[in-house]
C-alpha cells in the first residue's frame, strides 16, 4: 500500500474543519506528553519509533481502517521509516513532511471581520505553538502586531493584499516564542514600536509604544490605539481595534489569562494584573471582541478557526476573572503555575537582539507548548 | 571509560543513530560497553530512552563540542 506526504496546512485545515485523524506519534513518550498536535476530532497512539525497529504487526490491528492515519515525529525521518513499515503490512498511510518542527512553524490566516470603510483584521493561527498574530490592512496600508519570527509569511501576505506594511507593534517582550517585529519593520520601513518598561535591555532602535499612543491604518478610517495593561510583563500594552477589537497580548485569554513570572517577577506583578484585569478592562465596552495572542487548548479554538470571545463574555465565564478575593488572585497566579516555556530566558535574550541564533536554534528553543497562561 | 566497540553515527540524523545502534548492539555480548558518536540532538532523549526500553544501560554519556557520546553496556 501507499505512503503519503501530509503538510501541516492539510493538517491544520483538518483541525479547523474539525475532520478526524489517527495520529500514530512515534516519538519518546516524554516529547509526545509534553507537546502533541491537537485537534477536537483527532485520536492518538504514541509508540516510539525505537520500539517498532523489529516490526509493527503488534500495532497494526491497532490502526483504524475508518480514517486516515498519520505519522509523526520530530523532523520526519523516523515517520517516514514507520510509515514505510506500516504500508508494507498493507495499510495506506501519511507522514507529517517536516514533522512536529514544521508543525511548529506553520501560520494558518484566517480573516477575522470586515472593518469600518473596507478595512479587514486577520488573525494568524499557529496552531502547533499557540501564537496569535494580527494584521490590520485598510486603504493599501497595514500594521502588524505580535509578529511570530516567520516574517516572510507576514510580508508576502501584504503583497497579495497589495498593501504597504507600516507599523509593527510588540504587545509586551515575548518569552515563549521569537518576536519577527523587528526584522520585519527593518525589511519594509515600518515603524516598529515595543513598550518601553520591557524594552530596557534592548540592544536595537525602537519606538516607545505608550499608553494613549494612536496611529491610523489607511488615511482616515482605521485607528489603532494603545492601553497600558501590566501583569503579564511590566511593559504589556493591549489595543484597542477599530473600536471593536480588543487585542490582548498576553494579558488575557479565552480561557485563562496571562501569567506574571516570566521575566521572573511574579511577586512584583501580580498586583498589576489585578489592576489590569479587574479593573482597566472593566472600564471598557463589553461588547469589545478580546483577540489575545495566544490560546492554549484547542478548545478556545471558534468554528472557523479563529480565537476571538466577547469581553463581556469573558467577564461571565473566564474563571480568571473571577476570583473575588486578592488573597486568593495572588495564590492562584503565584503558587501553582505550569512548567515555565522552553528555553524562555534563552528567547528573551533574542527579542532584546543580545543573541542572534541561526533558524535551527531558534527552532530548537521554540520546541513544545507556549505555557504564557495560568488557569 | 572502556570501551568494547565505537559506533560513528556523526552527521546521521533520526532515526539512523539507533537504527545502527540497535543493529550494533544485537552483534555483542552481555556485559560489553558499545560507545556511540552521534550528532543529532534528538539522541539526547531518544538513546536513553530506547536503552532503557531494550534493557540496556548507559553506564556514561559525554559531550565534547557538538558531539555527543553514549556508553552502553549490553543486557
């Protein structure tokens, strides 16, 4: 039987369309425990390849004959060798070209609304890592905020669109994955702005991106405004879209909201969180749509792939949002957080331009989940 | 540390290492160390893991430079 090349892009539309798939994980059961691709219809049998080397007639009756099965590994090479295997015993079957590292990589656009006077927001969906980018084109213009490290894909969708990239922004220093704002501002001329607080350390020109701070899209229609919101790092900065899109950063998500520790001041910042969550935000429009930039279940995930709720909403159902006593805030997001991301210190140190690692260590760094949230 | 045999896997990339440390491994007799030199990063995870499912023991590991150096004695 035949052996198939899947791309992340099949699969990532598999997750959007909420298609099923068997997935045959052939890594160590470390890696496939830490990180694996998510779906809401996806099935899962993790068996390292290294326990397949004498034959896979153990795990074939295991395979369903209903729904494509799909190999995955790290880089491709121990899916291939399976998938090879398994196609001898007589089954078809695909393998993940590039493996959880293209994965990883992969942005999926979708569009997010029409906005006032022919403008349109676009969310990028990086479905392996979590990240959220946006991109808000009107009037042969564009501004781009929380650019994942994949520039090209962000500058190459601007050409299609026809538009002139213009402002870059970072929400807040990014510790879980690398920041593209800089290179793509360098490339195309934009301005790149970065929150000054979280910019201390930084070894590269950038604009203040202040609290109050506007900037059009287009020459009248679109405004993009700025709103100092600490917690998440001292410097976080959410948006304000069209005056209906409410861009989080990494303060809060669908279903859970931003952690304070990263940058290693969890005791510091918890007291800005608060302020930010239960009181800066509670000042704003409900009917304002929050887009943050990351999720991290696939369950935040809409119907058409977008992550996008109603801040009123989140009032109602965000559990962070829910917590009346301080004394309880502070135990919640101080005292039982997740594992901190990979390599976060090391990506840190890349987004202030004090290292500068080739695409495979970037990569390497960029490995598993984004782990921002506490819940 | 001595060793009974050297494997070079350098340059290889997943899943040759252990795919040629496994046939190696299966040429010796209980008790004798196979050394191996592998690159890829992957085997970091991946050696202990397969040594530890095969019964195997990695009785030293070394890293010079970008080289990676498992020492295994044979179940």
């Amino acid at each position: 039987m035949t052996v198939i090349k899947m791309t992340a892009a099949e699969v990532a539309r598999k997750v959007i369309e909420n298609q099923s798939l068997f997935i045959l994980d052939v890594r160590n059961k470390d890696a496939f425990e830490d990180w694996k691709i998510e779906g809401h219809s996806f099935d899962y049998l993790n068996i390292p390849y290294f326990d397949l080397l004498d034959g896979v007639d153990e795990i074939i009756p295991q395979l369903p004959t209903d729904k494509d099965v799909l190999v995955v590994c790290a880089k491709e090479g121990s899916s291939l060798m399976v998938a090879e295997m398994v196609s001898e015993a007589g089954r078809d079957v695909f393998y993940l070209e590039g493996g959880m590292k293209s994965w990883s990589s992969y942005l999926e656009p979708i569009k997010v609304s029409d906005l006032t006077g022919g403008g349109e927001l676009y969310q990028f969906v990086r479905l392996g890592k979590g990240c959220l980018s946006y991109m808000v084109i009107s009037e042969g213009e564009a501004a781009i905020i929380d650019a994942v490290r994949f520039t090209e894909v962000f500058t190459n969708f601007a050409k299609e669109k026809n538009v002139e990239i213009k402002h870059v922004f970072d929400t807040h220093l990014h510790a879980d994955h690398i920041s593209g704002g800089r290179h793509i501002a360098e490339a195309t001329g934009a301005t790149y702005y970065l929150p000054p607080k979280d910019a201390e350390e930084v070894v590269f020109d950038y604009t203040p991106l202040e609290d109050g701070l506007t900037v059009k899209v287009g020459a009248s229609q679109i405004e993009i405004g700025a709103l100092y919101s600490p917690g998440h790092t001292i410097g976080s900065t959410s948006f304000i879209v069209d005056s209906k899109y409410l861009l989080t950063g990494d303060i809060l998500f669908i279903d859970s909201i931003g952690r304070p520790d990263l940058a290693g001041l969890a005791e510091d910042w918890v007291g800005d969180l608060r302020e930010t969550l239960y009181r800066r935000y509670r000042e704003l429009a409900e009917d304002l749509i929050v887009l943050p930039a990351h999720f991290m279940i696939i369950e935040e995930l809409n119907e058409d792939g977008t992550v996008a709720k109603r801040l009123g909403d989140l009032f109602a159902e965000n559990h962070g949002l829910n917590i009346e006593s301080e004394e309880d805030f502070r135990h919640t997001v101080t005292d039982n957080l997740p594992p901190q991301p990979n390599a976060y210190e090391q990506i840190r140190q890349v987004n202030m331009g004090k290292i500068t690692p080739d695409t495979d260590e970037q990569t390497e760094m960029e490995i598993g989940p984004n782990r921002c949230a506490v819940r | 540390m001595n060793s009974t045999k050297v494997l070079d896997v350098k340059g290889m990339s997943c899943p040759m290492p252990i795919v040629r440390t496994k046939k190696e491994m299966d040429t010796l007799n209980t008790g004798e160390i196979l050394e191996v030199h592998v690159t890829d990063k992957g085997a970091l995870a991946d050696m202990p893991a397969w040594a530890n499912a095969a019964g195997h023991t990695i009785v030293d590991q070394e890293e010079d430079a970008e080289v990676l150096k498992f020492f295994i004695k044979k179940a």
